[in-house]
C-alpha cells in the first residue's frame, strides 16, 4: 500500500491521480489524500501559519499506518507544509517518505534534509519500480529517477528514458476508491465522494462553469527562463508528447459519465495549438460529437491563428488563455519570449475576430521584476493598451522558482539571498498571486475596466508615477482596492447563497 498526499488547493491533483492509476494498474494498492488549504486571491498575503490542526495531523497519521511508502507531491508554495507534515509523520509512523514533484526536482538535496528519497522527473515507472522493491523486501538504492540517502550520503541514480507512449499511462483515477479530504472548515479528513468533490472545484470566475481538469500533452517546446521544466533531464528525447485524440475522447467521455456536474473541459496543457492542423481537425470533430460541452486552454501567440481557433471555437471553445507577460523588450529578452509587440498583436486581434463565440480572454502578464524599472512596466501596459475591448487581463507577481534559469541568476545578481532559500518559501519566493504594493500595480485591474484609455496613459505618465508611487499613496491604495474586492466577494457569495 502506498498512500500519495497532495497539498495544494487544486484537488484535481493531476499528478498523484495518474501515479495512483498507474500502480494500481501495476497490481498496488493506493490510497489518495487530499490537504487542500483555502482558495488564494490576489492582494491578500500568504499565511504563515501552517493550515493543518492537531485532529488533521492525528487522522493523517493512523491513515497512513498501514502504508508501505507514503508520498508527498509538492510545489515550492508547499515546502513548509511538506516539511511540517513529514516531521509529524516521521515523529509518529516508521515507514519511508518520498517527495515528489517540481520542487523535489529541482532541489533533490534540500528535499532530502527532511524526507527519505525523492523522485526526479517522470515518477510513474519509477514509482512502480521502487514500491515493488519495497514490498518484496528487495534493495532499492539503485532505483532509477530516486534520490536517496544510504549509509549517510546521498545517492542520486540516473533518470530512465522518458514515457513516449502517452497512451500506455491510465487515466487519472477518479474511483473514490480509498480517497479521502481535508474539510477546509473543520479540519477533518473525510471520505471524498463525487458530491463532495464538487464542492472543491471551484467555477470559473468569469464564466462560472465547474471544470475538469486534465492533460492532453506532457512538455513545453519553449524555455522561458522563469519556468520550470524537465526538459534538461530529457535532452536528446522527444520531450513534447500528445496522447491519441481516442484515449484522450475515452477519457472525457468516463469522467462525464463519473461526474454530471462537470460543464467545463479544462485542458490545462502547456500549448494545444502546437498540434498540426490535420490532428486539431480530428480532435474538433470527434470532440465535438461525442463530447460536446465547452472547453479552454491555453496557446502561445505565435502559433494561434485564424484557422485553428475556428476550428476550436466550433468544436466548443469559449475561453482562450495567452501569456503576454511583458511588453519590455529588455524584459523578453530577459525571459527568452523572442517575440514582438507585433506577433503578440496579430495573436490578439485573431482572438478578438471571434468575440461573439468566445465568453473570454484571459491574457497574462507578470510584475513585481526587480529587474525592471517603472518605464519597463509602463511599456506593459501601454502594450496592454493596444488590445481591444473586452479584455480580461491577469497580473502575477513574478516568482524566483527553483531550478529555473531566472532563480540562479538572481542568486548570483544578488537579489535572492541565500537565507530565503531553506525557509520562507511560501511567502518570500512563491507570492505570484500577491502583488507588490506597487503604483503600477494598482493600474493592471483599470485595464479590465470601462476606462477610456487616454486616462489610464495619464496615469502610467513617467511625471504620474513619479509623484504618487509613494508608501502612503500605495498603502491607500491596497486599503482601497482589499475593501473593494472583499464588497465584490460578499456580493458574490450572497448572489450563490452562501
């Protein structure tokens, strides 16, 4: 038996759902639990405190007794959580504890100062592999993609060849089987049922349609220096893979049977459009007749276009999600986005052709870079300017994660000191959704407005910013824009009955 805990807020949990159906598929027993914390909204700051009461730590720990190897899957966002819960663990139950994800990937040796073994990369095989050995009583330190400490050193074996079938992988399960959640209200960890899943996935904010989340493709074929990826652990390999359009259709076409109250696909794949026209011709119309309800993903501006997103759109599309992040030029530069204002704009304006099909467009953009100036902001903005209305713009704060080319260059610049990189990751280096309390700052959420634009370019005015990005000015207005967004949310949560 092996129990796999996810931290995060999302309990689709993508990752630990297809290892769980991978092992099990394998002949393992698995069980699933799921530690979700509150939903996080921007202009609040993250807690301090770690959202786990003693009644959570003791039902988590007798649930675990029985296991062979318990897994924890993490971000960055959840290493105080996971190092907080593996000491609990470790305190009370003697079985290994193995972490997993894109942290664990991208600092093996810090992830090994409070678990047993990490898993590097594709976990799916590997997982299988070791848990086998384990249970057969057999060694297992030389288990590819596991890093581990033996004999007081640490031994980090070679990563396997990457999965190339995509469609050999089971889908995630959704069985309920041996799964169980944390009540966000009370703490308790509770058997997860369909109906209580519902109430964890949170609808669309703009469109209001509960989502299922999944993966039609595994790898980006971009290297943006503020991301993390496996790539360069899989040099020389096909890194981006998409399944069949069958075994992706059979897969939706389980989970609405499963689950009725889903009205929303949410392909939450790096970039769709990457696909030649002849499959994004296949997939529309299969998707269309056996699955048949709404969709969103995201692209890359410089592969959307006319073509493709009409064949979206009439397969059911109605979201589209570009990033944008920056419209500095010595920013992009900075993040290898080797593009133009121009491309961005074509990409934009082919979206805007299909307004009337499309409920929304999200475009994303990142502040808070302590290597840009305010003119460099500015130049965002005004690039943001030129979009047509509507327009629904999304603001993150950018984050050092590591293993990311940006993170050792600000470690070595200087910026990152080295005292934030044990502790403090949660709310020194992953506050992406907790914008600085900035002048500009307070300018984005305008663009999403019914302001005319030669307003919003007195406000960005170099002379403008001068004078009013000040402390009091900016603390005013975060004041102003938390009393707003929490009148917005009561108004929302009384219009749902809640």
């Amino acid at each position: 038996m092996i129990t796999l805990i996810s931290l995060t807020a999302d309990v689709t949990a993508y990752s630990i759902r297809i290892l769980s159906a991978y092992l099990r598929n394998k002949g393992f027993n698995t069980r699933l639990i799921f530690l979700p914390d509150v939903e996080f909204e921007s202009y609040e700051s993250p807690s301090d405190t770690i959202p786990y009461n003693q009644n959570t730590l003791d039902q988590l720990a007798d649930l675990c007794k029985d296991s062979s190897l318990i897994g924890i899957s993490l971000f960055t966002s959840d290493f105080p959580n996971a190092v907080y819960l593996t000491r609990h663990l470790k305190k009370n139950l003697d079985i290994p504890i193995i972490w997993g994800g894109k942290h664990p990937s991208a600092k093996p040796e810090q992830s090994l100062l409070h678990a047993d073994m990490v898993c590097v990369g594709e976990g799916e095989e590997a997982l299988a592999e070791l848990l086998g050995k384990i249970e057969s009583g057999q060694e297992y330190s030389t288990t590819k993609n596991i890093c581990l400490k033996h004999n007081g050193t640490i031994i980090k074996n070679p990563v396997r060849s990457i999965i190339d079938n995509l469609d050999l992988i089971p889908f995630a399960d959704y069985s309920f089987d041996n799964h169980y959640i944390k009540e966000i209200e009370t703490g308790n960890i509770i058997q997860l049922t369909p109906e209580i899943l519902k109430k964890y996935l949170f609808p669309d904010k703009v469109v209001g349609l509960i989502p299922y989340q999944t993966l039609f493709s595994r790898g980006c074929p971009f290297s943006c220096t503020y991301c993390f990826s496996f790539k360069d652990m899989y040099k020389g390999q096909k890194y981006v893979r998409f399944r069949s359009i069958e075994n992706m259709i059979q897969e939706l076409e389980n989970i609405k049977k499963k689950l009725n109250y889903v009205q929303m696909i949410w392909f939450v794949d790096d970039n769709i459009y990457t696909l030649p026209l002849e499959k994004i011709n296949e997939f529309c119309k299969t998707y269309k007749e056996r699955i048949g309800i709404p969709m969103t993903f995201a692209g890359h501006p410089k592969d959307i276009t006319e073509d493709k997103l009409s064949r979206f759109i009439d397969a059911g599309l109605i979201i589209t999600h570009i990033g944008i992040q920056t419209g500095s030029n010595k920013t992009r530069k900075l993040y290898k986005r080797n593009f133009s204002d121009e491309s961005i704009l074509n990409a934009v304006r082919t979206i805007h052709k299909f307004k009337d099909s499309l409920m929304t467009s999200y475009y994303d953009v990142i502040t808070d870079n302590p290597y840009e100036t305010n003119e460099d902001v500015a130049d965002t903005i005004r690039l943001l300017l030129k979009f047509p209305k509507p327009r629904h713009i999304k603001v993150f704060s950018l984050t050092f994660l590591p293993g990311t080319e940006l993170y050792e260059k600000a470690k070595l610049d200087g910026i990152l000191p080295e005292k934030n990189e044990l502790e403090g990751y949660r709310k020194n280096l992953l506050s992406f959704f907790y914008r600085k309390k900035k002048y500009l700052n307070f300018v984005f959420p305008l663009l999403n407005k019914n302001i005319p634009n030669v307003l919003i370019k007195i406000l960005i005015n170099k002379y403008v910013t001068f004078l009013l990005d000040r402390p009091l000015i900016n603390e005013l207005l975060f004041k102003t824009a938390t009393f707003f967004k929490e009148l917005r949310k009561k108004r929302r949560n009384k219009k749902v009955g809640k």
